[in-house]
C-alpha cells in the first residue's frame, strides 16, 4: 500500500472529501517533484560559478560576464525559492497523508496554501528550467569564448531547439491540462445536475404518496 492509499470504504467517489484528497496527493506530488528538481539545479549553479575560473586576460566580453552572474544568481534564487515553499510545506501535507483517512483531509493545508504550491511548481519546472538552458548556453560562451569561438557558437546553435522543443512541450503540456481540467468540471456538473433531478424526483414521488394517503384517508 502506498503512503496516500485510502482505507476507508464507501466513501462516494464525487464526494468533496475524496475530490479534496486527489488534491492533496496532486498538491504532494508537485512538491516532492519540485524539491527534488530544485535541489538539484541549483547545486549544479552553484557549482558551476564556483568552479569557474576566468583569467584576468580573458577576452570574454564584459556583458557575457554579466549576463552569467545575473542568470547564476536568478536560477539559485529561483530554485532557492522553490525549495523553501516545498520544505516548508510538504511535511503539513504527509503528516496528513500518511494517516490513510479522507476524513481528516480537511486538515490539510493543501486547498488555503494551493497557489504557494503552484508557485513553487511553476519556479522549479519552467522558470527554473528555462534559466538552467540560459545558463548552459553562457557557460559555455565563457568557457569556451578564449579557446574556440566556433565551439562557443556551436553551444549556443544547439540549444536553440532544445529550448524551441521545450517552450513547444510546455503550451502543449498547459492546454492539455486545461483541456482537461475542464472536461473533469463539465463532467462533474453533468453529475451534480443527475443528482438534483434524482433528488427532486424522489421528492415528488414522496409528496405524490403523502397526497394519494391523504385522499384516502379522507374518503375513507
């Protein structure tokens, strides 16, 4: 059994109780996914600009230099960021989560901190991506600018469909949860209208025997 499977039986699966635990599981997964991410590229920045050595002949041009330190900076604090939020927040949500009840979903933090997870998820995975890109690209103009200016080119032509690529994938990737996102609402609406007219047929059909008693009751 998983750390978020449900125990508890005939729970209704529209029910706003499991709706709102698919939530948290979503909302947990975003933040263990962002955590990890970010941990990891911003190490890799913070590697990267520390390991660089420049000499102090370098004909680097000054704007690439500068360009290197403000993307380094932004993609650390970015992920920084991302990271935070994960740390901060996650462990509220498996404490929740790993009791194994929808009941006690509610005291999840998950629905009030939702567009703090948002946040962290769209910082670590497409802010946070896209500066990982730029910083590949100037670091490599930096490194190899005094040796091959060909070789620092090459890096900088190659990246350029990587990053079309990744630009491409990410609006697919949002219309499609858009997309989708929708059809869940409309097909929940569909429900909760199905519902009502159960609901409001049953009503009817009660207050249709409570009249037919009541006539004959009287005609009796």
């Amino acid at each position: 059994m998983s750390q978020c499977d449900v125990t508890e039986a005939g729970v209704p699966l529209n029910s706003p109780a499991f709706l709102s635990w698919r939530k948290l599981q979503l909302s947990r997964a975003k933040l263990k996914a962002s955590s990890k991410t970010s941990a990891l590229l911003s190490g890799f920045a913070m590697v990267a600009m520390v390991e660089m050595q420049i000499s102090e002949d370098s004909t680097v041009p000054e704007g690439m230099l500068i360009a290197f330190a403000i993307c380094t900076t932004l993609l650390v604090a970015v992920h920084m960021l991302a990271l935070m939020i994960s740390t901060c927040i996650l462990p509220n949500i498996d404490a929740v989560c790993n009791l194994h009840s929808v009941s006690l979903v509610h005291e999840a933090p998950h629905e009030r901190l939702h567009w703090y997870i948002e946040t962290a998820w769209a910082f670590s995975t497409l802010l946070g991506l896209l500066l990982f890109l730029a910083e590949i690209a100037i670091l490599c103009w930096v490194k190899f600018y005094d040796i091959s200016k060909y070789a620092a080119w090459s890096a900088v032509i190659m990246l350029i469909p990587v990053l079309v690529i990744f630009l491409a994938f990410a609006i697919h990737f949002y219309q499609s949860m858009v997309a989708h996102k929708y059809e869940v609402t409309v097909s929940g609406i569909r429900q909760l209208e199905l519902l009502k007219e159960q609901i409001e047929a049953g009503d009817l059909e009660r207050t249709n025997g409570l009249l037919l008693n009541t006539s004959g009751t009287q005609i009796v």
